[in-house]
C-alpha cells in the first residue's frame, strides 16, 4: 500500500481473454451439476488451477513475464498457482454455480 485513498490498481490487458475463457466452463457445470458438492468443488478447484497456470505459463514463455508472480509465496507452483488457494477457488467455483443458476432463470 502506497498510502494512496483512491486505491488506484492496474491490470493487463492479457487478462480479458483470461477471465473470459470463464465461459467455457459453463459445459463442465451442466457435466457435473449433479454430482457431490465435495467432488464438484474439488473440480473447480482444479479447472481454476488449469486455467491459472496454463495462462501464466503461456504468458511467460511469450512475453517474459507473468502478471501474477507467486514465487515468494510457500506454496507456490512455479510461482504460477498457489496451493493454499485451493480452499477459496473450491467456495468460489460452487458460489459461482450458484450465480449460473440464478442467471438461467432471468428471462431475456
């Protein structure tokens, strides 16, 4: 923190086709809606981790650099993916099961 109230971030712009490749998880939901939440969560949590760290990989092996840069952390792999992350991708993949869910019963 830079002491900065306006809480001011950046990104790059590499990241929109990242977070947009979210869309193809949309079939992997309706393959595994009905299967335990245990083994659902743990899916997503592997899906996310996928896609987290084949993105890096390709963006350090094209650009020379990541914008995330994990290798600091304990458990890092390749400081691409942390693996103490696992608990919050595993609530946020059936959290956002849950906004597919919603989002299919809006009329349009």
């Amino acid at each position: 923190m830079t002491g900065d109230r306006r809480f001011r971030g950046y990104t790059y712009l590499w990241m929109f086709p990242i977070y947009g490749s979210a869309v193809f998880l949309e079939s992997l939901h309706d393959r595994i809606f009905h299967w335990p939440i245990l083994v659902r969560g743990g899916v997503w949590v592997l899906a996310i981790y996928t896609i987290e760290y084949a993105s890096g990989w390709f963006l350090r092996s094209a650009l020379g650099e990541c914008p995330w840069d994990y290798s600091g952390a304990k458990y890092a792999v390749k400081g691409l993916i942390r693996l103490d992350y696992a608990p919050a991708w595993f609530i946020a993949g059936l959290l956002f099961e849950r906004i597919h869910l919603f989002l299919d019963r809006i009329l349009l």
